[in-house]
C-alpha cells in the first residue's frame, strides 16, 4: 500500500519494488498526484506522476503520466483540487463519493498524502461507481412505483371513522374476518392485546399530523392464527379542510416476515462462517509472511493461496456454504498451480466435504502442488502425481493418497514451512484425521485418513 513518508515510512522506490504485484493487479485505480497551487496557496490543478493500469479503464484517460488534469479534462470540477488541496496541506486522508461529470463517472475515493509535505502529492484510490448510483436511482424509482401499486391493489380494503374509533366496513379477502356492519370492536377483533397500545400510539400520530397511517404489525386472521400484515391508510378530507374518514388497504406479509426470520438465522449463520473464514485467511497471511526468504515471495506465495481459497469459497457459495465435492476441492487446490490435467491423474469416488475441511483441504492440496512444482516431480517434464482417495469400508471415512513419480531423486526439506505446517497439522485437526509424509527416491507421498461429518450411505 502507498504510504507516507514521513515518520520512516516506506519510499515510492521501495513501494514499487515491494507491492509491484497488488500495484498492478487490484481492480481500483491507483495513482499518486502532485497538488499544484496558485501564489496565495489554493489549489488549482494536479498533475499525475503514477498510476496502476486500471486508472485507464476507471478514467477513461490515457497518456496521462505527467499531464495536469486541466489539460486533459479541462471542464473538471474545482471542487476536486480543493478536496485534495486540503488532504496535501493538512494530512488528513478522507474518504469520500464526489461526482466527476466531465469524465463522466462517479467515484468512490480514499485519498491520502504520501511523500514529505513540501512535495504536495497525494495517493488516490479510486472505483468507478457510477453504475452503483444508477441501480440504486432506478432502484428508488422502482420502489416509488411499487408503493404505488401496492397501494391501490392491496388484498384487504377498510373504512375507518375520522378518529379511528369506528371501523365501517372491511374486505378481508380470506385473509382476514369481513365486517359488513358497522363496529367500534373492531381492534380486539384483529389485533392481539399485547400490540393494541403500539397501534394506538402510530393511529394517534397520524390523525394528528394529518399523514398517511403505516405500520407493519400482527394481526388474528379469520381462521384465528397468527399473521402479519402492512396496513396502509389515507384520510379522506371534507370541504373544509378537516379529515372526514380514513381509507386503507393492508398486505398479508406473514410470509415475507417468517422470511425475514427465517434470514436473519442465515445471516448469522454467514457470520460465523465468515469470522472462521478471516481467521483462516489472518493466519495464511501470518505465515507467509513469517516464513518467506523476501517480500516478493511471501507476496506470490500469499496471491498464489487466496487464489485457491478464494476458488473453493466460490464452490461453496453454490451450495450456500453447504457440502461441496472432493473432486471440486482438488480443481481449486491445483488450478492456480498447474496445468493439472495433463500432469495429475485424480480419481476417486463421490465425496462430499463440509465447508471448513473443504477450505482446509484445498490449501492442503495446493501446498502439494506447489511444492512438485517447485521441488518436486512436476519441476520437471519426466514428472507425475497420482492423486486418488477411497472410501473406507464402514463408508464412515475416506482415504486420500498423494503420490508423485519422479526420475528426480528428492530429499525432505531441511525446515518445516508453512506447507508441511497445514499438511501435518492443521489439516488433520480439521477432520480429526490424521496424516503421513514421507520423502521416497521416487517422490513424495501423502496419505491422508480421515472420518466423514456424514457418512455415505
């Protein structure tokens, strides 16, 4: 990450050298710019000294290294320069949304200062957002129109005197009991007396700031059960002004809000998977950069693991974080490796993992690959890897086996790493397995045994 200079920070040489990789592939654009100011000190342009590949395609501008804005867009806002104008003087990093009309898009900025004060140079960190704001203004659109048809189409239709005491008439369309005459019973005949006060009070405030009623609440439906409806009702005014009646409509919402619960559980459920997902993550990170000989190493080496997590987490996004196939777990282990196909032979029965071992077992398989590559039978054409796993006989366990075949003789590691950690460690732990490694002249071979959340029938 771009960072300030001062206090013993990092310089934009080493930056470049150090995170020339997340530099050049994160998706945001990323530029440093020098603020220029006029002889009383307010900002009035800025020129571009850096930027990562994506500013082209998150500004539509090209060439622009060493070109002041003003020349390249010259219709653009003042309100940028004064915007970083100030983050230049004061330091202050801000984060912000601003509109850049001239360039036509919508931003999403953290912007900070780098470099020593004198120089004026800011880091922008940027994402074209303006098809975010468009959704989201169709989306309002959309839910205006939505109101409206739910206003004029709602199932059960009432009348109400103008101070709510009297309920007239009332089409409750199954949903609730029809009233065809008039009656002042009307909130113990559908309302529960445990909510009566709450209706009260939202009844109350609407005859007296004389605005549409609204209010999500329980109700007692015409078979006497629990249901849940959105009620909704306008005053009718008289000739002078005063409201002479009420008129509204309510929805059955009781699906919708045993939904509501019903995601709620879910949502909760998805944050505890995903805390153990950030824990597991935290830890890589941890790792890798403990145990790797460089920056530039422990920054592939990191890259190259997320990319097999973040494989696995999108095969269990499919099944809703569920259980997902061993046959899948071994694509995303080797894919961001090797060419797996034409190296590694899988074969094996139907499985399926639970989510964490699935992640767990991911990384394990791709520590495997990684090191073949690198060390092992596929660091050179003559190589192979048999990977296979079997059921056990009860069907309550599996067996997996990682067996590679070399001309190159090869030796145990003289350290144990981060790989042979997962491996040995944590990957039996997470199954309640356990492991074996041993270093043969032929290869490497790993054997894996492990019980099953569930067994196969």
């Amino acid at each position: 990450m771009l960072t300030d200079n001062q206090g013993g920070g990092q310089s934009d040489g080493r930056l470049e050298d150090d995170h020339k990789i997340l530099f050049e592939s994160i998706d945001d654009g990323l530029c440093v710019i020098e603020v220029l100011f006029d002889d009383e000190n307010q900002p009035y342009d800025y020129r571009f000294l850096r930027a990562n590949p994506a500013f082209v395609r998150q500004t539509g501008l090209t060439d622009a290294i060493g070109k002041q804005i003003r020349h390249l867009a010259p219709a653009h806002e003042s309100s940028w320069y004064e915007i970083y104008g100030k983050i230049a003087l004061t330091g202050e990093p801000a984060r912000f949304e601003h509109q850049a009309d001239a360039l036509g898009r919508w931003y999403e900025v953290y912007a900070f200062r780098v470099g020593r004060p004198e120089e004026r140079q800011v880091a922008v960190l940027f994402r074209d957002i303006k098809e975010k704001k468009e959704a989201a203004a169709a989306l309002r659109r959309s839910e205006a129109r939505n109101r409206a048809l739910v206003s004029a189409s709602s199932d059960v239709v009432y009348e109400l005197s103008r101070d709510w005491e009297e309920m007239r008439q009332l089409d409750g369309r199954g949903f609730l009991a029809d009233i065809d005459a008039p009656t002042v019973r009307w909130l113990d005949l559908f309302v529960f007396p445990e909510d009566q006060a709450a209706i009260r009070v939202a009844i109350q405030q609407a005859i007296s700031e004389r605005k549409p009623f609204e209010l999500e609440h329980r109700v007692r439906r015409a078979d006497g059960s629990e249901g849940w409806t959105l009620s909704r009702a306008i005053p009718v005014f008289n000739d002078e002004g005063e409201i002479a009646e009420w008129f509204g409509m309510a929805s059955d919402i009781t699906d919708r809000v045993k939904a509501r619960e019903q995601q709620k559980l879910l949502n909760t459920e998805l944050g505890h998977r995903l805390k153990n997902l950030l824990a597991l993550v935290q830890s890589i990170a941890s790792q890798t950069f403990k145990q790797s000989a460089s920056l530039d190493e422990a920054a592939a080496s990191y890259v190259s693991r997320l990319s097999s997590l973040g494989r696995a987490t999108d095969f269990l996004t499919e099944t809703a974080w569920g259980e997902t196939s061993l046959h899948r777990i071994a694509e995303a282990g080797l894919t961001s490796v090797i060419d797996f196909e034409n190296r590694v032979d899988i074969s094996g029965p139907p499985i399926e993992l639970a989510a964490q071992q699935a992640l767990m077992l991911t990384l394990a398989l791709h520590e495997l690959a990684t090191n073949s590559v690198k060390y092992g039978a596929l660091s050179h054409d003559g190589g192979s890897v048999v990977l296979g796993w079997s059921l056990a006989d009860d069907k309550s366990g599996f067996v997996l086996r990682w067996r590679e075949r070399s001309s190159v003789p090869v030796e145990a590691p003289e350290r144990e790493g981060f790989g042979t950690k997962l491996i040995t460690r944590l990957l039996p732990s997470a199954f309640g397995g356990e492991t074996s490694l041993v270093y043969e002249r032929s290869g490497l071979f790993f054997e894996f045994r492990a019980p099953l959340v569930r067994p196969v029938p």
